[in-house]
C-alpha cells in the first residue's frame, strides 16, 4: 500500500489525499446517523448508546487515513481494524442498566484506549522504536487548537443558520441538533486532522506560545487553590463530578508539561521556563496527594464503588507522573540529568494511560456486576 507521504515533501498534500480525507470525513457523519435506522435517536432514548460509541464513529475513520498516508502494510492495518473492532465489542456488549455507574466509566474511558490505536497508525505501527511518538504528542496538541477552531467558527455557522431559516419562518433546530451539529463534529475530527499533517509548520509556531501562557496560569491557580485550602482547612468534596473536574485538571497539567517537553530545543540548558514547570508540576503533585488522600478516607468509610476505584487508580497513575516528572526536572536544574531523559519519562509513560482506560472500559462493568 503507498499512502500520500510516498514523494511528497512535509507539509505537502495532494488532490488524492484532499479525496481521501473529504470521503473518511463524510462516512464519519454519516456513520454517526446509521443507528438512527434502528431507532436510536440523538435526542432521545439513545444517548447511552451514542456516549459509549462516540469515539467509534470517528477514531477508526482516522486510523483508516494514517494507515494510508503512512502506506502501512495490510497486515497491520487488519490489526488495527481488529483493535478498532475489539473496542466496538466492549461498548455494545455488556448489558448496563439506566444510570449505571460503570456505563459511564466506560463512555469516559473507551476513547482513550481507542486514541492509542489512533497514535500506532500515526507512527507507523511502530510504536516502540524511533522517535514518532513525539510527533504523536504534538499532532494531539495541534489536533485539539484546530478542533476548537472549526467548532468556534461551526457556533458562528449554526447560529446563522437558524437566523436565515427563522427570517422565513422556519424552525431550523431540529436539522441542527440532530444533523448538522453531530456530523459536523464527527467529520471535522478527520478535517482537523489533515490541516494538521498539511499546515504543521503554522501551528507548531502557536502551541508553545499557548504552552508558555498557560503555564504560569495553571501555576497560579494551583498555588492559591492550596493556599486557600490551608487557610480554610476545608476538604476536597469526593463527587463524582468534582473528582472528574480535578483528574481533567491534573491530566491538563501532564498535557502542559509533555506539550513544553515536545517544543523544547534537547540541547539547551535549563531556564527559567524549566523552574517555572517544576513548580507547575510540584503543586499538581500536591493537589493530586491531598485529592488521593480524600478519596483514600471516602473509601474506609463507605467502601470501594466503581468511581472511587477508578478515581483511585487514576490519581495514582498521574501521581507516579507528575513524581518521575518533578525528578527529571530537578536533576535536570540541577544538572545531573538530561532533558532526553524527562522526554524518555514522559513517552514512555503513555501507554499507561491506555492500559488503565482499557481495564476500566473492559474489567470494570463485570467487576463491579454492571452497577
């Protein structure tokens, strides 16, 4: 198979490619309306279904384009499709009853297993050699700017949509919220993704400006929250919510770090910018240890439920992160190390991360009997 890096410079693309691309966008769309020929609505008694299967209307689409751009072999490409196939098993399988806990533990954590497959494609099914899965890391963050961009520019769209159908007296929210809206952003995953590989250099110059922004922010914010926590000796409140709120916060901080990590030049030496990350990441791992320490006494006293579990297994996950992270930079401020060693730290470190996503989606619903 010779996909459309065969001959062509970076940064390039082609009219076969533009085909490719606009074709795998259009069967993500659409594949998001098929159940609707089987009765399950968007906005009705289908939600549950659509939430577990949200990453599989699009993910695989998105494997399909690198494992034809990177021209992998058929034999790899049948193991992916296979992976992809696996995960659709695990969120249509098992028989969750309304409102179970571990349904939703499942729609949180399917995507991010699914998102692995997504990066063996995009190195070229070799994840464990050379240096691709750097690229991964930034394709992700550049991934994420240019998703944001098209939805902000697909709210301007809509808004003038049901403007122009209302001036003639049409309610136009029906096709908006069940067309329009859940295609869109199904295809503008793949769209994104090839603006992406075609226009890197662009946005290569816009992430480690957000980087060093968002930094000292995150900082700030981090240190007042634990500031205002002591002066007021008040606990972290251990609901569901509210322990989602600080894994996405901790998860936002390892994104900062490793973001920083791909857009930093290996052979300089340590800045302030690296003392500044090194506090970013001392206080996360506070906050992680007093979030921990929560959730350690909310399970003495009423004993182990799906959430807490994954709560737990979660923070301690991003613990032993944020832990190897702060050494690697330590030792790097204090020159006894390498910023490749805090790089090799944070790579290797990802697969974890899919492993427990998996575990939670796959072990977690017969585990905890469903409920």
């Amino acid at each position: 198979m010779v996909g459309a890096d065969a001959g062509e410079p970076p940064g390039t693309t082609s009219l076969m490619e533009a085909v490719v691309v606009l074709g795998l966008a259009v069967a993500a769309a659409i594949a998001i309306k098929v159940p609707v020929l089987f009765g399950l609505q968007l906005d009705e008694g289908g939600q549950p279904f659509y939430a577990r299967n949200a990453s599989l209307f699009v993910f695989p689409a998105l494997t399909a384009y690198f494992v034809w751009k990177r021209g992998l072999d058929a034999a790899t490409g049948a193991w992916l499709a296979l992976a992809c196939g696996v995960a659709a098993l695990v969120a249509n399988v098992f028989s969750f009853p309304p409102g179970s806990d571990t349904q939703v533990l499942a729609a949180m954590h399917l995507p991010i297993a699914v998102w692995f497959i997504v990066g063996v494609a995009y190195v070229g099914g070799r994840w464990f050699t050379g240096g691709r899965r750097m690229d991964f890391v930034r394709f992700s963050g550049e991934l994420a700017i240019y998703y944001v961009l098209i939805a902000l520019g697909g709210v301007v769209l809509t808004g003038f949509t049901v403007m122009m159908f209302e001036a003639i007296e049409l309610d136009a929210e029906a096709f908006v919220g069940r067309w329009l809206v859940p295609c869109g952003a199904m295809g503008a995953v793949i769209i994104a993704s090839w603006l992406v590989e075609a226009k890197q250099s662009v946005i290569e110059n816009m992430a480690p400006v957000l980087t060093r922004l968002f930094t000292p922010l995150f900082t700030a914010v981090l240190l007042v929250f634990l500031a205002t926590m002591a002066w007021t000796g008040r606990p972290i409140d251990v609901e569901r919510g509210v322990l989602i709120g600080f894994d996405l916060l901790l998860v936002l901080v390892v994104g900062l770090v490793l973001y920083a990590a791909s857009a930093r030049d290996p052979g300089a030496g340590p800045d302030f910018f690296d003392r500044l990350q090194l506090l970013l990441v001392a206080s996360a791992l506070a906050v992680d240890l007093v979030a921990l320490a929560a959730i350690a006494a909310r399970i003495s006293e009423f004993g182990f439920t799906p959430n807490r579990v994954a709560a737990l297994g979660e923070n301690l996950i991003l613990l032993i992160n944020l832990a190897g992270s702060a050494w690697f930079y330590a030792q790097l401020l204090r020159r006894r190390g390498s910023f490749a060693a805090l790089e090799r730290w944070q790579i290797g470190y990802l697969p974890v991360y899919a492993v427990w996503a998996a575990l939670v989606a796959l072990v977690f619903p017969p585990l905890f009997g469903y409920r």
